[in-house]
C-alpha cells in the first residue's frame, strides 16, 4: 500500500529538557488508512539555539517558594514589580546541581526608595558581590558558580545582605546551566531523529552606546538570545523615566537603536548623567551615558 504522508504534528507536551535540548515525541498519519488512524509514533532531540533557565527560584509571592530559607516578606511596588525583603539578609538553597554541569546565577535587585542600596550576594560563604541598586531600576549580577561549591551535595546557598539602605530586596534569581550545543548546522531529520541549530548561538547582552559622551544622538546596541519582550528605557540619575526606547517583542539576535537625546514629551533632555536599562525575560542590564552639548 503506498503511504503519503499528509502531516506531522509535534504532541504539545514536553517530554523532557536541559540547558541545550528538548526531548518530544510526535505522530505521522499517512493517507489510504480505512479508519485514518495514527499509524506511527517517533521520538526525537531538537537542539535549541539559546539558553534555558534551569529554574527559577521564584520570589515576591505571598507564599515563599520551596527555595526560601529566610525572608521577612514579599511587598509589590507601585510599579507591579514584586520582591522578596529583609531588613538584614534574605537566604535561599538551591539544590539539583549536577557536579558535571556548569551554572551561572542570576540575581536582580529592586527597590522604589531612593538612592543607591548596596547588597552583599555570597554563596556558601565563599564567594561574595557587591549588588549596588539605583531607585527604580532594576540591577542584575551574574555569577558564575565553582563546581568545587556543589560537587559533594549537589547544591549552593545563596544570601542576600543589606549593607546599605532601607532592606535587602530582590525581584528575580534564576539558575542556568551555561553550557550550550557544540556543533551548529542545520535542521537535519533522520527517520526518528531531529535534530536543529539555526546558526550561532546568542547570548544576552547590552554594550555601550556609541558615541558617548552623547551629543544629539547616540546609538545602543544589544544581543538576545530567543525571542523576548523587551524594555529599553532611560532614566535619570534620580530613577525617574526620561525615554522608552522599546516596549514590545523582538526576535533573537542583534539589535541597534538610536536616541536622539529627547525625552517622551519630545524636549530635548537636560546635560548630565543618565542610566539606559534593558529587560528582555528574566534577563536585564544597566549601563550609563552622560548628556552632553
């Protein structure tokens, strides 16, 4: 009997996952069947070209998640962003680490006070990072984590110190596997394998603008790693919002937009400093330019 193959639908749930690949299963249902039944199931590996979040922690709910050790409680601002606080130290254990896997920790602090807190990030004790946050603008610190912290147990503790400021807060921490797929190419299928890298790999990043000291007009550059709803704005030295650049989705890869130097009202902004922040996902980064004439 000939077979023609009328479609290929991929089933919906994930059958499995890790930093690089999704493991799904799916049908083909050929025509000429008397009741065009299914006629065959396949299992295959699809390589994705950027990074998953292993987990996320999961902070500023009412009730704590299961990584929480100690906070005092959850608060969310004005703006809708939500965190966790304490007034001395917020601490989290973060287990399921595997001793062959390398992992990179990402935390976000947050607060709407004003000025700049600083927090102290340690994990197990051993290595500590300074986290300074400016009022209103979300700061995040990446840190690459020593297997020699996880190799016996498989997990690290994280703490969160104030060292100055009101409280210590944070608005997000996720954990990523940072190894990635070695051999990019293109979507190849084998009768049950399929396997897809579309090209080179991308990874999160804001550069600096360009020229900068800003006279008139200045150009920011930045990378995605997937597709992401995006958040470039730029603020004030005080945390007040002065232009939103973007707000929307954007596909993986590079990206360069101009600012002109004027804020949302269309006025052209005054001289001085001025902090330009990018959100896309969990991800974020904040670099400074200075206004000049």
């Amino acid at each position: 009997m000939r077979k023609i193959i009328l479609a290929l639908a991929v089933i919906a749930t994930l059958v499995s996952f890790d930093a690089s690949k999704l493991y799904t299963a799916w049908t083909e249902s050929y025509n000429g069947l008397a009741d065009n039944a299914i006629a065959e199931i396949k299992f295959g590996t699809v390589t994705t070209p950027f990074k998953l979040a292993y987990y996320a922690v999961g902070v500023g709910a009412e009730t704590p998640s299961g990584y929480t050790v100690y906070r005092d409680g959850d608060t969310t601002y004005p703006s809708g962003i939500s965190v966790d606080y304490a007034a001395n130290e917020l601490v989290y254990e973060l287990p399921y680490l595997n001793s062959d896997a390398d992992y990179t920790l990402q935390v976000v602090g947050y607060h709407e006070s004003s000025g700049k807190w600083n927090e102290q990030v340690k994990i197990d004790g051993l290595m500590t990072k300074v986290l300074k946050v400016t009022a209103h603008v979300p700061e995040t610190l990446r840190i690459d984590i020593p297997r020699g912290y996880f190799t016996e147990d498989r997990k690290v503790t994280l703490k969160v110190r104030r060292l100055t400021g009101d409280y210590a807060a944070v608005s997000n921490i996720s954990l990523y596997r940072t190894e990635i797929a070695s051999q990019p190419g293109n979507i190849k299928k084998n009768q049950n394998i399929v396997t897809a890298d579309a090209g080179p790999i991308h990874t999160f990043k804001l550069e600096n603008c360009y020229p900068n000291p800003v006279k008139g007009q200045t150009t920011i550059k930045f990378n995605l790693p997937q597709v992401s709803t995006v958040s470039l704005k730029i603020y004030n030295i005080s945390g007040q919002l002065v232009k939103t650049l973007v707000d929307g989705a954007l596909q993986s890869g590079s990206h360069s937009i101009n600012w002109n130097s004027k804020d949302n009202n269309g006025k052209q902004a005054a001289n001085g400093v001025y902090l330009y922040k990018l959100i896309a996902g969990c991800n974020s980064s904040t670099n400074k330019l200075v206004l000049v004439k």
